[in-house]
C-alpha cells in the first residue's frame, strides 16, 4: 500500500536517505522465538531481507537494527547485524524514540536523512518522530496503530521479505539504478 504522502514528497524524502533503521523481532523475523532443549533462542531471517541491506549499501545507504533485546539475550541478532555488515546495532533499547539523539549523534544524520521500519506499539514513539521527516514502513502483519501511522505498508510479513521490500520502495522512489 502507498503512502499518503504524494509522490514527489516520497521522492524528495527518499533522496534524503541515508540510513534505514529497522526494528528485529517483527520485521527481520517472523516474531516466533524457537527454543532447543538446552534453552538456546533460535530465530529465522530472510535472506531476501540480507540482499535488500546489500542492495540498500550499494546505493549508498546503510541499514542498523534498533532493538530491545540485548546483546547476551539475543546473540543471533547481533550475528545476523555482523553478517551482514551493519555499521550500528542499537540493542536493549526500551524506549526507542528517547535514544533517537542518541542515534543521529552517532551516525551524525538529520532526521529527515532516515528511514524507519517497525510493526509493534514498541515503534509508535520513534515512527512518529523519523516520519515527521523522513520515511516510514511496516510488515503487512504489523500491529493496526503501527500500520496507520507509516508511509508504506508492504505487501510481505515479517520476516518474510518486509524489509526488502521497503528497501526497493525506497530505491524506487529515489529513483536510483541499483544493480540486480
């Protein structure tokens, strides 16, 4: 679904985009958690989602994951953010939209050069505030108060290729030629 913003306003904030920052559970995976007897936390990715983080880098924009778990709770989060190359992962973030000063100092971005994409009432704050100026997204099955507040709704669950998707929505309306 496209968002309520016309087109050459989502052109002109995509331009601006320099950093997508994405929630974990939710978007990047399917938000189960499997457990092995020996009470490991096991989780599912997309390598559709990891090619959209590449084609997103060759454009000239970088990906970080924003998440409350952290990093000894989650260590397949902070696996998959290595594996693919990611220069932030902001983890055990309770209240994501207080840290985002803490984000644009770290990345030394304005506002309006990032994109967000989440699917629970964890990502209200920070989709409020990233979509005041830049861009914003959710999974399909993202929660009904996350989906009414952002620019794009994608076709795709999480976990399932949402991420890819706002990845190519945002290169498209930047209207930018991407390798295949």
């Amino acid at each position: 679904m496209v968002s309520r913003l016309n087109g050459e306003e989502l052109k002109t904030r995509a331009r601006r985009v320099r950093l997508v920052l994405t929630d974990s559970d939710g978007v990047l995976t399917d938000a189960g958690v499997y457990y092995s007897e020996r009470g490991e936390e096991l989780r599912r990715f997309s390598v559709r989602d990891g090619m959209g983080v590449e084609r997103l880098r060759d454009a000239g924009i970088a990906t970080a994951i924003v998440t409350r778990e952290t990093r000894e709770l989650t260590g397949a989060v902070a696996r998959r953010a290595e594996k693919l190359a990611l220069p932030y992962l902001f983890s055990g973030i309770h209240d994501k939209a207080a840290h985002l000063p803490v984000i644009l100092r770290a990345t030394g971005l304005p506002l309006a050069a990032l994109a967000y994409i989440g699917d629970d009432v964890n990502d209200l704050g920070i989709l409020a505030a990233i979509g005041a100026e830049g861009l914003t997204g959710a999974p399909a099955d993202a929660m009904p108060e996350v989906l009414a507040l952002c620019h794009y709704t994608c076709a795709a669950r999480g976990g399932h290729g949402a991420f890819r998707e706002f990845a190519e929505w945002i290169l498209r309306n930047q209207e930018l030629e991407t390798k295949p």
